[in-house]
C-alpha cells in the first residue's frame, strides 16, 4: 500500500505533517492508521467499523497490520471494543476543566450526567507523606473518601479524597457519599475554596485500579493531584484522581502575567 500524499493529507486540524517524516517513508501500520482515520469520519460516532478482513482487503495489507493500526486508535480513544460485538467509532472525550470546579459541575456544563460508585469511606491516619501535604502531624486523623467516577453511567476515573476529620467533624453527618462533596463542602459546611495546587501525569493503573474502572491494564491513564486551601492559605483537601486517558482530556484558560 502507498503511504499516503504528503501534500494531500496536510490539515490545520491534525497532527503536525499527519505525522509523516520529511523523507515520506512510513510504516504501512501508520499508514492504514490514516486512511482509517478517514473512514471514522465518514462512518460517525457509534458506527461498528469494518470488520478485519475487509479492511485488509480494501487496503491490501496483512491483518498483523491492520491489528496494531486499530490497536492505536483504541488507545488513542477514537476507537472501542466491545468483547463479542466488535469496534465502534467513539465518540468525543470529555473535557475536565483544570480550575477550582468540581468534577460534578465540570460534567454537567456539558449535558453529561455525572455519578459515583463508592468503594470506600473510612477514617484514618494521615501518616508521613499526606502529613506533609496537610500541614499535620503523622497522627492527624482523616477521612478517606474513595470512589468510581460515572459519566452518564460509564467508568471513567477513580477518585481518592482526603480531609482532615479535625477541620470537618460533622462530615459524615451531613455528606452522601454518592453526591458532590464539593456542593457539600461549600453548601453545607461553609467552606470556601481559595486556591489549589495541581499536578497531572501519566501512569498506567494498578490491577486494583483498572478492575475497578474497567478499564485494559496498558491502557494509558492521566493521574491528577491536587492540594486545595481555604482564605487563610492553610490546606485541608488531598485529591489523587485517575481517568482514563481514553475518554477524558483536560482544558484550561492562560493569562498574561507581569
């Protein structure tokens, strides 16, 4: 199969050059890769895509390739496999606004309903490295809140929350665990979110982790910390929240500073 028109295939809207080297050569996989993103464009969001055979027939190459051009757009996330019932055409990531909103108003400002498995609730010491994140002693006692993040009932995260028990000792008294704990927080209990400081990287989940969020264990995902504090710049919040880098992305606004 030809690699495809260096000149033909340029657009604003994809990768620098569709990823093609300046000599032209490409792996026929990555090649394949390409064309298919044509045919997901064509075919739309929830559209089952062909099946191996003939998309080896209408590329004429070898289904070892075709395999690891699908395999990528899995990852990618602009493909999805569901086990007896083939590959379909996904539909756009959900955008996560890196700000001082909660995952549930994040959500919703886009028409998706947001949800919660819980998979833990429970009190505990802080111990040495949330400690420190916390202002406290190893022994400060706090809640650890742990659950399954649903967008409209799909699994796309798995969130940990740490608070200290003695800065919200009525916590459990007035939360549902199945609801926003920010609505929560700042409803019933007054608390004002002043500031945060948040770190996003990528790892890939625990065995835990993606029997959990039913998610493939190599598939990548974006792990965000964050630390939040209220008006007198004392912290109180830890968050570790996991997505799947399959369906989530992050958006943010930049200013000019002097």
């Amino acid at each position: 199969m030809p690699a495809p028109s260096r000149h033909s295939r340029l657009s604003a809207d994809g990768p620098v050059l569709d990823g093609i080297p300046e000599h032209g050569r490409v792996p026929r996989y990555y090649a394949v890769k390409v064309e298919l993103l044509a045919v997901i464009a064509e075919l739309g969001e929830g559209a089952v895509l062909p099946t191996e055979r003939e998309l080896c027939e209408r590329f004429e190459v070898s289904r070892a390739t075709v395999r690891q051009a699908v395999s990528e757009l899995v990852l990618e996330g602009k493909l999805s496999r569901r086990q007896g019932s083939g590959t379909y055409v996904a539909g756009p990531k959900l955008v996560q606004p890196l700000a001082l909103v909660s995952y549930t108003e994040g959500l919703r400002r886009q028409g998706i309903r947001p949800g919660r498995n819980v998979i833990t609730l429970e009190r505990r010491l802080a111990g040495s490295a949330l400690a420190a994140d916390l202002q406290v002693t190893a022994d400060a006692e706090v809640f650890h809140l742990e659950r399954v993040l649903l967008a409209d009932e799909e699994r796309v995260g798995l969130e940990s929350t740490y608070l200290l028990v003695e800065r919200f000792p009525d916590l459990l008294d007035v939360f549902d665990p199945e609801q926003s704990l920010y609505a929560c927080l700042s409803e019933r209990l007054g608390v004002v979110f002043d500031g945060a400081e948040e770190r996003v990287e990528t790892v890939l989940a625990t065995p835990r982790e993606a029997l959990l969020i039913g998610t493939n264990p190599a598939l990548p995902m974006l792990l965000m910390h964050r630390v939040s504090w209220g008006p007198d710049g004392v912290p109180f919040e830890r968050v570790r929240s996991l997505y799947r880098g399959d369906r989530l992305s992050f958006t943010t606004r930049l200013g000019r500073t002097d």
